[in-house]
C-alpha cells in the first residue's frame, strides 16, 4: 500500500496541488492498487474536497 506522505517525500520538487495529481495517476498506471491518504497535502491551493480529488485521480475517474 503506498502513502500518500511517502508520494509527497519522493517528489518535494512538487508545488502545488495540481501538479500532485498527475503523480498520482502515474503511480495508479504503475500498478500500485492501494493508495491511503495518510496525510494533507501542504499546497495553499489544497482544495477543500482534496481527498475525493486525490481518489479520482488515482481510481482513474480523472483524465
């Protein structure tokens, strides 16, 4: 099961929230099935629903 604190500590060069997301879809096209959210993301513009967000990116439901 990958953490979401684990995806923000490999990749500190990410600044915003919108630049997460697609790191997020490419760890869901990688393979990895399981994803927890352990943590918020520490963007300002972390939008309030950030974790239905993160979830679609990562179920696919984002293109």
């Amino acid at each position: 099961m990958l953490k979401l604190s684990e995806i923000l500590v490999s990749n500190q060069d990410i600044e915003s929230f919108d630049e997460l997301v697609p790191v997020i879809q490419a760890v869901a096209r990688s393979g990895e099935r399981f994803f927890r959210m352990d943590v918020k993301p520490p963007y300002p513009d972390t939008p309030e629903n950030w974790e239905d967000r993160l979830e679609a990116a990562f179920s696919g439901l984002v293109r």
